[in-house]
C-alpha cells in the first residue's frame, strides 16, 4: 500500500524548496526527494547493522548517479546507458561528502551509504545543490546516527548584488559561483570559482550564505522532528584512556626529541614508524597475554603523536618543519624545459613538485559534454595526475580517481577568469599536470604549474594566477591558521583551505573541514593571510616568467581566422566534403567551420597556412567580367571545354576562343584535367561563364573580349553555353 508523501518548504532566494518523504524507497534508512522548480534530486541514506572488523576508519560512501532521462535524453555512449559517473557527477558526490562527513560520531565504523540520483532537470536549476540538501535531509529523518542537518546554497553577484541560488541563465551574469554548506551555527563547506573577487567581497558572500542557507536547515529540523526515525545505538571504537596515558607518559617527550630534529618528510616518517615500534614492543612485551595490545598500543601512539605535533603548533607555532604559521616553504620554478611541448612549467614548492604540460589544439578539439547542464562544450580542460611514486608509495594504477578529478576541477576553475576569449585566441587549451612529489597542497602547486606552461606558451592571459593551501588548528576557542600547510599538516590539522587567484582577486576558492564548523570572520582571517602567501609565491613566479611569450612555440600549430559569407559555406565544403578534405590533404592544415561562417585554420607553418586561407577564400569568389584566371578542364564537347577557375565554378569556352587559328577539334587544344588561362567575357542573367583562352594570348582588353566573343545565335538551336554556380551541394559540414 502507497504511505502518504510529506511535504515540507522552505524560502530560500525568494523561490521555494520542497523536502518530500513517504513516497519513495521506503526500506531506505531514510529517503526524499528535493524540488527546486522542475529540477528534482532523490536521497536515499542507508546503514550497515553491524561494525566492519578491521577498519581504522568511517566508512563512508556518497555516490551521485546522473541519469539522462532526467533531462529527456538518451545517453550518448555505445551502449545507450549511463556507466561510470562523469565528471560533473563525480564533483557533486566529492560536494556532498565534505560537509556530511564531520557530523558522523566519532569511532563509527558501521558502513552508511548515501545514494543519490537526478529525477529531473530542468536546466533551470543546477542540481549539485538539490544534492547535498537532500543527502543531509535523508540523513537526518533516517535511523543513522548523525549531529545534522546541514543546508546548502549557492551564491552568485550580479551588479554588485548577491543571490541565492541563482538560475543558469544568471549565472552567466554573476562574477561568482560560490557553494556554500552549513549547519545553524557555522559553515562546513566552501566551494567557489570567481571572477577576481576581492577578499572582502568574497567575506561578505561566504556571511550572505551562511544565512541564506538557514531555512533549508530549519526545514529538515522540523522534518526530523515530525517524521524522522529513532536513531540507533551503535558500538563507537575507542582507546582504553588508561592506555593513552601510558602510552603520553612513555612517548610524548620522544615524539618532542624527535620533531625538533631537522628531516625531510621521509627521515620523519621513517623515524616516527621506528619509534613507534620500538615502544610498542615495550607494551607487547609487559602484556605478552593481550591478543589486542599491539593494535591498541599503535592506536594510542598514533594519538599521541596527533596531540603533540597539533599542541607544539597551537600553543608554541612550532610547525614539523620549523617554519613560523606565515611562512611559505623554499620555491623553485622553470618554463620550456620539454622541447615538444607547446609550453611547460615546473613548480616546486618544499618537497611538493608538479611539472604542467599545456598543449593547444583547434576548435574541434574542444571537449564535447553529455550532461544535465546547459554547457555542451569547453575549450579550456584541466587534468590532473597523482601517481604513487610521488609520495614514495607502491599501488596497481586504476585510473583515474576521484581526488583527481576534484583536484584538476579546482586548478581548472582557478584560471578560467583569466583564459584569453575565443575571438582572441582561437584555440582548445589541455593542461595536464603531473604531480612528481608531493608533500602538501599538489593542487595549489597545479595552479602555479598551470599559470608557468600558460605563459610558456604564448597563451595571452589577463593575469598570472597562484594558489596556496591553509590549515588550521584548533582546540576550544585557541587556533592557529597555517600558510602553506605540508602533509603532517593536513593529516592531523582541522582545515584544507585552499585559495587561487591573481593580484586583483580571488579566482577559486574550496574549504574542507573535520571539525563541525567555523565562522566567516575565521575566513576572512585565512583568506588575509592567503593573500600574503600568494604574493610571495608570484614574486618568486615572475623571476623566472614575468609575461607570455610573445610568439607561440616552434611545435604548436597557428590558427588563423577567416570569415566567409554563410551562404559561402557549401562551396567551402563542396559536395560530401570534398573541396575541404582536398584543402587539408594538399595543405597539411587543420580546417574547422562554423555555422556563423568562421573558418579557423591551422597549420604547423606559414606557408601551409597562407595556402589553405587562398584556397578557402577562392571558394567563396564570384566570378568577375573581364578578370584572367588558370583552371583545369572538367569536361570537353564538340562545341568547346569546361573550365573550373573558382572552386565549384566553371564556365565553357568556345570552341573559336580555344586559339588565336581555327582550331580543328577541342581535344587538339584542351583535355581533361589540362590548365587553360582564360578571360571572362560574359556571364548571363542565370549565371552562366563564358569564358575566352584567345583574349589572353591576343591581350584583348575586357571590352574587346566581350565584343569579340558575343555568343552567335543559331536557327533551330540554342547557345549551350558553359554550366556555371556552386557544384558544392548544401551546407553539411564536417
């Protein structure tokens, strides 16, 4: 029997969210389904009834499926159906993730799920939002022990005014795309890409968030309320705190000793695992009887070594390196040393080393999107690869990971503002970077790769991008934010803050957590500091490249632009493609056409291009009265020779304009496939070319050509004079 759904609202940018439950998925833990306009997300949340034996951590999956029905499409692979989540769907589940995650009990490790699928798209309304509201929702009317719910907004500015949740069609207005998650008291999850917003600016945006999100949570509050199951009680995996003390007696003042030794990140990891060993054979070796010592005993010194490298930090700013909480580690930059590529830069920051590959490519090359969103391509991609000899490790290569796509998302978003336009700058641009060695903030590092191959390159950017990861300790209302946090940072710290953008503003922006929440007023801290970092990394970025190149490099190709008459585009594509194929075959260039009559041509040199631009503009040529022209000839007759002078374009000459002498038989003068230089000596009201080789040998002038060679009537027949027009078909285009 059908349960009655449940239906609760909330005001969020003047328009409605709509939280329904009780109709869908009922053997789900808890599931809803969330509305905004026509565009619908369904949340179901489920958990495990027993622990994962052997699991140091939560495990915890979000997985987001977008389905192409949702929009009215069939998916566009071989097999008609979606298979591995795309990129868009990837980001969406990494979105939802980071501001859920935090809010679990500590020591949980019964296995929850959260799955979410798109219902419907609108492409109105973006659906990543509607996701991570209704995962939190799902969550928090669901029997799954979680200190939720959190809202989420996005916040876009149009003319200096600050929306929430706007529309794509705004979108394209707004200098900022700013996702923000939050519960009633702080913000979890920040996820920006803007258009050189200044600091303050993006303070005031992250506040406006915070509050715009507010309904939505006090939405799913009265719906955990009214509708939500009891919560079950599950078994939270702790240390015996006796233990801890014994292991704070017996190690925290080694751990001391050992930290303010110098070492690179391998000596400490080696000297941490040496010593950790070593004092947990002690507690072995006092309880042989324990059948558990060994793994509490490496817990507790994991704990331990945590709460000593975090207090060193917060109450004596002694970092694991020794750097002061301002400082950003020693940086070393080089362009152009891969002489193939079309630019490269290496960027060195501490022991974290990316070295980014630009290639450029044509109009066609642009990546072509099957998703639920509005954008059908984009000429500016972003990869990025994290191998495990970069961190001395050894794992079987699967593919592309989720880290990689959110990491090369982030690096993407961080230099788009400052991607030169199209009309500018014709060409797709690839940036891959891989990461060498890492030790701290290998996405940052990315941008500043990116910004050095750009420039490399020759690629004309507004401005020179650089991004820094934050950190933050923090117990109680004491913090420390961290400028250029390494990995032992990161692992035991609070916060990943990581901000892009060049001198004038922010360009992307993206903030996780595993505390549950800080203030705006903490940001703006971070981001002050962030800037400082920056402007540091840039100093030490433009030593070593302070512009673009002015000329592209040797290897990559030059595009030129051509703009034809659209009506034009048939005779430059010829029929089944044959006059284009032709041009790239004979040339060696690469020929895109647009719809709107643009030609884009590229070539590896001058001369390749300069002859396919001829070409081109030759198709697109009118016959004119009177001009000389060299073609070949087509077709022969009793009566005279058919001459291809312009692509598509031919016009008959007379058999008594063959020559300057009578002339016995066309074959005598001109067979198919030979060159004649002729003269135009008159074109018809229907288009017909009559064309004369004799004026040119004789010099006439177009006036005497014309006079000459008027065409003579016959009784009983009729001029048959030459086929002329565009041969080329209609305007397919390849």
């Amino acid at each position: 029997m059908q349960k009655e759904a449940k239906q609760y609202t909330a005001t969020v940018g003047g328009r409605t969210l709509t939280f329904e439950t009780g109709k869908y998925a009922g053997q789900a833990g808890g599931a809803v389904t969330v509305r905004l306009g026509d565009s619908i997300i369904f949340a179901a949340a489920t958990m495990s009834s027993s622990i994962r034996e052997g699991l140091d951590f939560f495990p915890l999956t979000v997985d987001y499926e977008e389905r192409m029905y949702a929009g009215g499409r069939i998916p566009g692979s071989f097999f008609r159906r979606e298979g591995r989540p795309g990129a868009d769907a990837i980001l969406t589940a990494r979105l939802t993730d980071r501001p859920i995650r935090p809010l679990f009990p500590k020591g949980m490790r019964n296995g929850v799920q959260v799955i979410m699928n798109s219902f419907s798209a609108d492409e109105e309304n973006p659906l990543d939002i509607l996701a991570i509201n209704a995962a939190s929702c799902a969550l928090a009317i669901s029997d799954i022990p979680w200190e939720g719910p959190v809202g989420a907004v996005r916040v876009g500015r149009i003319n200096g005014e600050f929306i929430a949740n706007p529309t794509y069609a705004q979108m394209d207005e707004s200098d900022l795309d700013l996702l923000v998650a939050g519960s009633a008291d702080a913000i979890l999850m920040v996820e920006a890409g803007a258009d050189e917003v200044p600091e303050d600016v993006m303070v005031k945006a992250l506040a406006f968030g915070q509050e715009a999100l507010q309904p939505s949570v006090e939405a799913q509050r009265q719906m955990a309320a009214d509708l939500g199951k009891e919560k079950r009680v599950v078994e939270l995996v702790g240390l015996d705190e006796a233990l801890k003390d014994k292991m704070k007696a017996r190690a925290e003042a080694a751990v001391n000793d050992l930290l303010d030794a110098p070492h690179t990140k391998a000596e400490l990891y080696q000297a941490v695992d040496d010593l950790r060993d070593s004092i947990v054979a002690e507690f072995v070796e006092a309880d042989p009887e324990s059948e558990t010592i060994e793994k509490d005993a490496k817990k507790a010194f994991e704990e331990i070594y945590k709460q000593v490298v975090r207090d060193r930090i917060l109450y004596k700013h002694i970092r694991p390196d020794g750097r002061d909480v301002d400082k950003v580690r020693p940086i070393f930059c080089e362009v152009g040393a891969i002489p193939r590529a079309h630019g490269s830069g290496l960027f060195t920051r501490g022991e974290t080393q990316v070295l980014n590959f630009a290639t450029l490519g044509t109009p066609r090359d642009a990546q072509e999107l099957d998703n639920l969103t509005p954008v059908t391509k984009k000429r500016y991609i972003h990869h990025y690869n994290f191998p495990p000899y970069s961190v001395g490790e050894v794992k079987p290569l699967r593919g592309t990971s989720r880290r990689d796509i959110g990491h090369g998302n982030l690096a993407e978003r961080a230099l788009v503002p400052v991607i030169p336009a199209e009309e500018d700058f014709p060409y797709t641009m690839r940036l891959v970077s891989e990461v060498l060695a890492s030790n701290g903030s290998s996405s940052m590092a990315s941008v500043c790769g990116s910004t050095l191959s750009l420039m490399d390159a020759g690629v004309p950017i507004s401005a020179p991008v650089t991004g820094i990861a934050m950190g933050l300790i923090k117990e109680g209302d004491e913090y420390v934010i961290l400028t250029d946090i390494q990995g032992l940072e990161d692992h035991l710290g609070d916060m990943d803050f990581k901000v892009a953008g060049t001198q004038k503003g922010i360009t992307a922006l993206q903030m996780d957590i595993k505390i549950k929440g800080i203030t705006p007023e903490l940001m703006a801290e971070a981001l002050e500091q962030a800037r400082a970092g920056r402007d540091h990394i840039l100093g030490k970025m433009m030593e070593e490249i302070a512009k673009p190149n002015p000329e592209l490099k040797e290897h990559a190709p030059r595009i030129t632009i051509v703009q034809v008459p659209v009506s034009k585009i048939g005779a430059v594509i010829g029929p089944g493609g044959k006059n284009i194929r032709a041009i790239q075959d004979e040339t060696g260039a690469k020929i895109d056409i647009e719809e709107d009559g643009s030609v884009f041509i590229a070539a590896s040199d001058g001369i390749a291009e300069a002859a396919a631009r001829d070409r081109i503009l030759a198709c697109t040529e009118t016959a004119e009265l009177g001009r000389i022209y060299t073609g070949k000839v087509v077709r022969t007759t009793n009566f005279g020779a058919f001459v291809e002078i312009l692509p598509g374009t031919d016009g008959m000459v007379h058999i008594s304009q063959l020559d300057t002498q009578r002339v016995n038989t066309v074959e005598d003068i001109a067979q198919v496939g030979d060159e004649l230089t002729v003269m135009v000596t008159d074109i018809d009201p229907n288009g017909k070319i009559r064309l004369s080789r004799q004026a040119v040998l004789e010099g006439w002038t177009a006036e005497e050509a014309r006079e000459k060679d008027k065409p003579r009537k016959r009784s009983g027949g009729s001029n048959r004079g030459g086929r002329s027009g565009n041969r080329s078909g209609g305007g397919k285009r390849y």
